[in-house]
C-alpha cells in the first residue's frame, strides 16, 4: 500500500450525522452518504459469502416489499423509505453472514493479518480507525476520514490490497470481495454504543475483534 501525505481531523466538527450539514448521496444498489469528517460503520464481505438461494431470496424480498409500498423502482424511493429499506435487508444479510457460509477464508491466520495490518495502515495518518471485526466472511469497521481523504478511497484502497495480497498467498484468483460496501453514519452517541456491542459481540462467534476510540 502505498503512502500519501497525511490528513488532520478537523476539531470543529462533531463526530455524528448533522442533519443540517452537507450532505452527499450517491446511490448504486445501495446509498451512499457522506459528511466531511464524521464516523461511519462499514461492512464488507466475502464474494461467495452468500449461497445462491440466498441471493434469489434476497431479491424475490425486496421486489416483495416495493410491490408494498407502491414502488416498481427503487430509483423512486424517498430518502426515508430507501434508509428503512436499505437497514431492513442488510440486517437480514447480515444474520446470513454470521451464519458462516462460503470459504471463509478470514478464518485463516494469513488472510486474518493481511486484513489487519491493511486496517492499521494509514490509521492516524488517513482517517482514524474504531472498533473492528473481522469475522469469518465479513469485516466490520467504525472509521473517521481525515480531512482530504474520502471514505470511498479508503475502502478502496483497504479492498484492493487485500484482495491481491490475499489471492497471491492463497495462490488463488479472481473476485475476492462482494463490489459494494455497506456504510452509513453513525447518528448519536447511543447508537456508537450500540455498534460498539455489536461488534465486540464477534468475539463470541470466534472472531478477531480489537478496540479503538474513535
């Protein structure tokens, strides 16, 4: 991974959402929104973390609950209805994951510290890393960008690495992570908390989990 000039954070800003902030919205599968120097929660996963049932389950749910709320495209969700919709199903994916399915190849030590030492990079010099877990097919990270450096880079950069550091030591090729990242911004200091539960929860499940103040 290749080093840059480091950020700052900038001491005016508070570390939650602020409804009355700028805020950027970008929209794939999955929306998008930033703040300039707030904390996330981020999740990614492995590519085969999902069987194919899943995925068509998945699929046949959420056409299901547009069809409910009167909406053929989710293009026409309002931001409230996409924000419900969108922490609905990932909950949903999210009990699947922790069910263990797929190669779960973070469950191996070599995989694990590449993952790791990835995380810790650029702490304090990109972006300022919280509490973490990576599980046996997901990782887990609440994260606060510095000044000048974005959330998508970062994940990015965590990603690209891993993935070929990963594929060389495994002696293995192609997609290593699922392409979209699930993220959104942390809004209180209740819920930090409740994220903070969540993930030293991974603990019991056998995965690596480490403590960071945010």
């Amino acid at each position: 991974m290749r080093h840059s000039t480091g950020g700052t954070l900038d001491a005016t800003l508070d570390l939650f959402f602020d409804e009355d902030a700028e805020t950027q919205i970008s929209k794939r599968n999955l929306p998008h929104w930033r703040q300039e120097g707030r904390l996330y929660f981020v999740t990614w996963r492995l590519a085969d973390s999902l069987p194919s049932e899943k995925r068509e389950q998945l699929r046949q749910d959420r056409e299901d609950w547009q069809r409910q709320h009167g909406k053929k495209d989710r293009k026409n969700l309002t931001l409230v209805q996409r924000r419900s919709y969108y922490q609905l199903f990932h909950q949903r994916v999210q009990q699947w994951l922790d069910a263990g399915s797929g190669s779960c190849i973070l469950r191996q030590e070599g995989p694990l510290r590449t993952m790791v030492a990835a995380l810790h990079h650029f702490d304090h010099e990109r972006y300022r890393l919280g509490h973490f877990a990576v599980a046996a097919n997901h990782v887990h990270v609440l994260v606060r960008p510095y000044t000048g450096h974005s959330l998508s880079g970062i994940l990015h950069s965590w990603k690209s690495f891993t993935a070929k550091a990963i594929n060389k030591l495994l002696g293995r090729s192609g997609q290593l992570w699922q392409d979209e990242s699930y993220d959104h911004l942390v809004r209180s200091e209740e819920a930090l908390e409740r994220i903070q539960a969540y993930i030293l929860a991974h603990r019991a499940s056998g995965g690596y989990v480490e403590e960071h103040g945010s």
